[in-house]
C-alpha cells in the first residue's frame, strides 16, 4: 500500500504575492523542490539561504540559475550564532534583507533550534503567524 504525500509545507499554502524563503543548512532542500512552483505564481521571491561555511551550500549552481530568473537570492555564510539581535538572521538583519518581510508569506526550513528562533523573530518583525509556514529538519 502506498500513501502520501501528506506534508502541509508546499506552494499551495501561499496567500500573498510576495514570499520569502529562509533555509539553514540542509532546510534548502525541501525549499529548493518549492521554488519552481512558486515561480509560477508569485509577483516576488526572496531567498535567505545561511549555511556555516561556504562549503556547505547546496544547489549552488541551481540557485545562481533562479537568481539570473530574478529570485533574491541571499546566501549567508557565518558560523557566529547570534541573538536575536546580532545573528545575521536577527531582527534588525531581517528588517534590512527584508524590509517589506510583514506583508509576505515566509516558508522556513532548516534545523529545530534554527526554525523556533527565525519564526520568533519572524513575529517580532510583523509576520503574522498564520504566514509563516515551517519545517524543521532533525537530522
């Protein structure tokens, strides 16, 4: 028997024209299978890919082909965990890299801890709860 696929974090959550992607690490991959469908649809795309070293990025040729389609395409590389105020994904780098970030959909994907600080950040910056789709990657 087969069943599936019965995950919730796809394109079709969107309700907004503009979407922002966040990934840390291995998150870019479920983000990476989205962005074809979401090119189909969205007005605006912004991508904010952190890995710890350079490296670590994945898909890299991949996402240099979407930014040249015209996807904001935001590779942060930093070892540093900051707070919520210092880390490159803090709310005031958030506000820069981002600045019209609260009238977006936000898909985040990336580890646990990574996913819970975003997302608080994420409200803290104006997003609503109810556009910010996650997944949290355990490996």
């Amino acid at each position: 028997m087969l069943e599936g696929p019965l995950g919730t974090f796809t394109a079709s959550r969107r309700t907004r024209p503009r979407v922002a992607l966040i990934a840390g690490g291995i998150g870019i991959t479920p983000l990476r299978a989205m962005l074809d469908d979401l090119m189909r649809g969205a007005s605006e795309i912004t991508l904010l890919y952190r890995v710890a070293r350079r490296e670590d990025i994945l898909f890299e040729k991949e996402l240099h082909r979407y930014y040249e389609a015209g996807v904001d395409v935001r590779i942060l590389v930093d070892d540093q965990i900051g707070d919520d105020c210092t880390d490159s994904l803090g709310v005031p780098a958030l506000r820069t890299l981002v600045p019209d970030l609260a009238s977006r959909d936000v898909y985040l994907c990336g580890p646990p801890a990574f996913v819970d600080a975003v997302a608080r950040r994420l409200r803290d910056v104006g997003v609503p709860h109810s556009r910010i789709h996650h997944e949290r990657f355990d490996y």
